[in-house]
C-alpha cells in the first residue's frame, strides 16, 4: 500500500498540472494582493496582514477557481489509468480493496498538498516582500475567529491546513467521479459545476421550512472567513465537506464492483466511449 502511495505522490510532483495549480494559487495571491494594496491608501504593515488581506479576507479568483483545481490534478491521471488498464492490472497485483485504498489516500495528498505548497510560498514572499511583524488591525468573521485574536500565526496555519483539506475532500471528489464516469472532462469539470452550481441553488431553500438544507450545499465550503448565521462556522465547514467525502465514497464502492468485473479492454473501451 505504501509503494502504491509513494509511487502516486512522486508522480503527481513529477506532472505539469500539479505545479501548474500551484501556480495559479500563487499567481491569483499577488493579483489579489495588487488590487488590495496597490490602488489603496491602507498599505499593509506587515506580512501576516499582507497574507490575512489577501488570502483569508476573500480572493474572488481563488473563490472560482478553489474546487477545479485538484480536479484538475485528479482527473486526468484517473481517467488515464482507467484507459491504458493499469487499474486492472494493480488491482490484481496489490488485491482490489486495498488498491482502491491507497489511490483514494494519494489522492487526498495530492489535493491538500497543492494547497499547502502554494500557501506556503505566498506566505515566504508575504515575509520577503514586507518582513515586519506588527499588530492586526481587521475584525474577522468565520472559522477560528477566537484563534485568530489569541495567535494569529496559528490563525494562518489553520487556514493553510483548511485550505488542504478542501482540497483534499475535492480531490477524492473527482478521483470517485472519474473512477464512476469514466470521463476525463467531468472528473476535472463536475467538482467545481456542483460547488458552484450550489450557490444558485441554495437561495431557493431561503425560507424556515427547508432552510436547513443549505448546509448539505458545498457553496462558500472554501472561504474561511464566510458563515451561515444558523451554525457555528466549524459545524457548518464540516458539514459541507463531510458531505462530499460521503458522497465520493459512495461513488468508489460503486465503482468498485464495475472494476472487478471489467476487463482492461472493457475499462479502456468504456473510457472511449465517454470521451476519456
């Protein structure tokens, strides 16, 4: 199980798309931290209000494009195994469940990964670029907010660390629609179609009988510092989350049997005919 993890991670650092997203965070950090700071009178005074003013407050490009990005990790490398037979030929060698299991856990990694690397180097430049370490002047809402009062480096970890899972929810996300599809376009589409498909949807429930039902709704899943007024912020992340992890599991256990009982040619024909 661990050679099949290992081998996953070294060739998710080894693909374009993995440090191609890890661009695009990086890349929609500076854009963000160029509109806030550039054309304001409120230049920040040192680098953790830097990286909290320009990640955890709101970064409209990442809000859109938070749930595409382990897809497009993902996707792709499923839909790839599936046609060339390697799924079939790994689940033999390594036995069916726990082959499915270590590529559901390396998907997890790859997913989370993308977003602590990414972080990781906004945060470096945040300290390159304005060294100064001084006291927090916003109010902030959402996750952690007791924490971020009391620690705000631990504040910022938190945030990394939430940031992973998301990612990592979202990845096992689109390994599951990939494993049920068979299809390379709705792996990498379908995760970020429902997130944000969701928030033209949720307004719909907007009345006390069925209000509760926005927060089976991933939307907002990815902004930390955005709540609902009916849960604490935790509760609701978790909730949100939990039901995509419940979701993507139920579609590998019904991949699963598919998996057994096709044969390479079956999986690549049928990878084929969707378009993968």
């Amino acid at each position: 199980m661990k050679a099949i993890i290992f081998n996953d991670i070294k060739r998710t650092l080894r693909s374009k798309r993995f440090w191609i997203c890890a661009g695009l965070i990086v890349i929609s950090a500076i854009l963000n931290f160029i509109t806030e700071f550039l054309f304001s009178r409120n230049k920040p005074k040192g680098a953790l209000e830097l990286f909290i003013v320009g990640n955890i407050m709101g970064n409209p490009i990442m809000n859109m494009i938070a749930p595409f990005i382990p897809a497009f990790i993902i996707g792709p490398a499923v839909t790839g195994d599936l046609k060339s037979g390697d799924f079939k030929e790994q689940m033999k060698k390594f036995g069916a469940k726990r082959y499915l299991a270590a590529r559901s856990l390396s998907s997890f990694i790859a997913g989370g990964g993308v977003f602590i690397i990414s972080f990781m180097v906004v945060l470096a430049g945040c300290f390159f670029y304005h060294p100064a370490v001084q006291e927090i002047r916003y109010v902030l809402l959402g996750l952690f907010k007791e924490i971020y009062y009391a620690s705000v480096p631990l504040y910022i970890l938190l945030f990394i660390l939430y940031s992973a899972l998301f990612g990592a929810v979202f990845s096992f996300f689109s390994f599951g629609i990939g494993l049920a599809a068979r299809n390379e376009m709705s792996a990498m589409a379908l995760p970020g179609i429902i997130y944000h498909g969701a928030m033209i949807v949720w307004p719909l429930f907007n009345n006390s009988l069925v209000s509760w039902l926005n927060i089976l709704l991933p939307q907002f899943a990815y902004e930390f510092n955005v709540y609902s007024v009916s849960f604490e912020p935790e509760t609701e992340k978790a909730i949100k989350l939990g039901v995509i992890l419940l979701v993507s599991a139920a579609l590998v256990i019904t991949s699963f049997g598919r998996l057994k009982k096709d044969g390479p040619m079956e999986i690549a024909e049928g990878c084929r005919d969707n378009g993968g």
